[in-house]
C-alpha cells in the first residue's frame, strides 16, 4: 500500500516513476540472486567437507528458518487485518479495507498454507498484509528440487546452470507462442518463478568456491565495476533487461562475498532480522498510515507528512522484526543448527 492509493501525491508522480513502480520488484530480484548464491554456496561447503549433502536436514533447517515468520504473516493477512479492517480507526486505509472484504478464504488460504502464494496472487484478489510471501513460496518451490541437483552434479553444476537461465529467458521471450496451450495456472507460476536470478546467483555461488582468484582479479578491473555500476542505476531507472539485473546484482554479491563492498556492522546488524523487515512491512505501513493521517493533514504540509510517515513506519517495522527476531526466530535458529554443519543466520 503507498500513498497514491489514497490520493496523496508521491515520488511515483516524478520523473523517478519507473525507479518507485520497479523498485519492489527489484528488490524481490536483488533477494533471490542472494538466496540462490548463499544457499548453494553452502550447499557445495557441505558437499567439499567429504560428506554428502544431507537433505533431510537441509529441510528441516529451511522450514526452521522461513515457516514460523511466513505463518504468522498468513495469520495476520487472513484474520488480523480483516478483524482491523472493520473498526472506525482504519476507515481510512480504502486500499486494504477493499481487499480485505475481497478476501477469499477457501482457495486462498489453502494455497497460502501450502506455499503456492505466488499463484494465490493472480488466482485470487490479494490478501492485505500477506501477499509479499509470494517471493517465500518461490524459495521453498525452489528448495524443493535444488539440493538434489547440487547433490548429484559436480562440476556440471555450472553447465545445468546455464541451461536453466537461457533456457528461461528463451522460453520467457517465446511464452506467446505456447500461452494458448497452457493453463492460466501454468502461466501464472511461470511467470512468477524467476529462476534466472536463482541461477544466477547459484552460478556466482560455484565460481565464488572454485573459481574466487578469477573472481576477485575480474574485480580489481575499475572500468567493470564502473559498468555495472551503470548498469544498475539504468536500469533502476528505466528497468533494462531481467538478466541484465540478475548479472549485475549477482557481481555485487560477489563483491560483498569477497570483503570488497561495502560492508560494516549495522549492514550486518539489518541483514540478520532482513526477512522480518521485509514480511511484516506491509502491516506496518497499514497502521501507520492510519496513525499519521489522523494527527497530521498531508494537505497542510505534504514534506513533514512524508518526513513523519516514513520515519516513523522504518522505526516500527524495525523494531517488530528486531522483537520478532529475537524472541521468535533466533530461539528456533539456535535449534537449527543442530541440523547445521556450517553455522548461518
């Protein structure tokens, strides 16, 4: 939810248009390139210890670490902001009232609960305060499959690779071509499956293992960094090309991976409880927009409404993941690492 669907004028009215309406989006991009780099890294650390990948306990690290904060969300979704949604205080939030009287609870939530959100989105009107899980579902469909594949490929792994991104690129471009011999279920996963940054960042995760000299002398080359640099800023601003982004944002995890991007304390400190951030937002933004407009009139002076908006819902949402991190998740991540060989957060 953002301000325009209340009327009130944005950024999105800008010349940055096309940076704000993408900027979700490649943000969700930039999250699964990393995804796919830290868990296949690991995935191969385990394999390079002399031991096969143990699959039962990657799963049961993997449901540790993502279903208790993705179920509280459905919760909050399917009962919390519905329950909202019908007190005086919330009349204002037009957007997300509207969804939640929309709310379709068989279909729906059956898809919800078993990690198919990214097809509840386009089958169903969206869940208020949930409909960001989409990108969970994705990681956990993604789950399911990778680490038997990174288990029986050795140094194929970067050939299957390669076949998965330009086979998805090849498939997306011609989609047209089959669309009418597919179900709308189909399409619909199909499109919101984006493997290529998945594989992409897998990708990044082999040559980080087997191949870091090359990588880090590629990276002492300032005429590439500039590039995609570049690169980046384009296409934020006019959004380029999806394996473009994926190429470039993959560089720059492996940048970090290699001690040469920007990295400190408080990057670290955000990145741990970044999951939270990133699935309790939506509520957050629900409420504080509610909070706000009844003490402030954004008519009066729309800079101080944005200034008062925004700082106070980054407060909010950073002090509910830190609380949510520390006495839901970091309890249940100390119980994950019995299943653990190599020690993650």
């Amino acid at each position: 939810m953002n301000c325009i669907r209340i009327g009130i004028p944005t950024l999105y009215d800008t010349y940055l248009k096309t940076f704000v309406n993408f900027l979700g989006e490649n943000g969700v991009s930039v999250f699964f390139a990393l995804s796919g780099f830290l868990i296949t890294y690991l995935l191969l650390a385990e394999k390079e210890s002399g031991k096969k990948i143990n699959i039962k306990k990657f799963y049961i690290r993997r449901v540790l670490r993502i279903w208790p904060v993705y179920y509280i969300v459905v919760i909050i979704g399917f009962v919390l902001i519905p329950y909202l949604s019908g007190l005086i205080f919330f009349e204002d939030q037009i957007y997300y009232n509207s969804l939640a009287s929309q709310l379709n609870w068989a279909g729906n939530l059956f898809l919800f609960l078993l990690f198919f959100s990214n097809l509840a989105m386009h089958l169903y009107p969206k869940v208020a305060g949930a409909s960001q899980s989409w990108s969970v579902s994705v990681e956990e469909q993604f789950y399911v499959i990778w680490p038997w594949i990174v288990r029986f490929t050795k140094e194929k792994l970067p050939y299957v690779l390669i076949i998965i991104i330009i086979g998805y690129k090849l498939l997306a471009e011609n989609f047209r071509y089959i669309e009418p011999y597919c179900g709308k279920v189909f399409k619909y996963w199909f499109y919101t499956f984006k493997v290529q940054f998945l594989a992409t960042g897998a990708l990044g995760a082999y040559f980080y293992m087997y191949k870091k000299t090359v990588i880090i002398r590629f990276q002492e080359l300032k005429w590439l960094n500039i590039t995609i640099f570049l690169l980046l800023i384009i296409h934020l601003l006019i959004n380029l090309d999806d394996m473009i982004f994926a190429l470039c944002s993959t560089y720059l995890i492996l940048l970090s991976a290699s001690g040469k991007g920007i990295s400190n304390k408080l990057l670290d400190r955000i990145g741990i409880f970044s999951y939270g951030l990133y699935m309790y937002h939506p509520l957050i933004m629900y409420i504080v927009f509610s909070i706000v407009i009844k003490v402030f009139n954004p008519q009066n002076n729309l800079f101080a409404y944005n200034i008062l908006l925004y700082v106070l819902m980054l407060a909010l949402t950073f002090l509910v993941s830190h609380m949510s991190f520390k006495y839901i998740e970091k309890p249940i991540l100390n119980f994950k690492e019995k299943f653990s060989k190599f020690r993650t957060q």
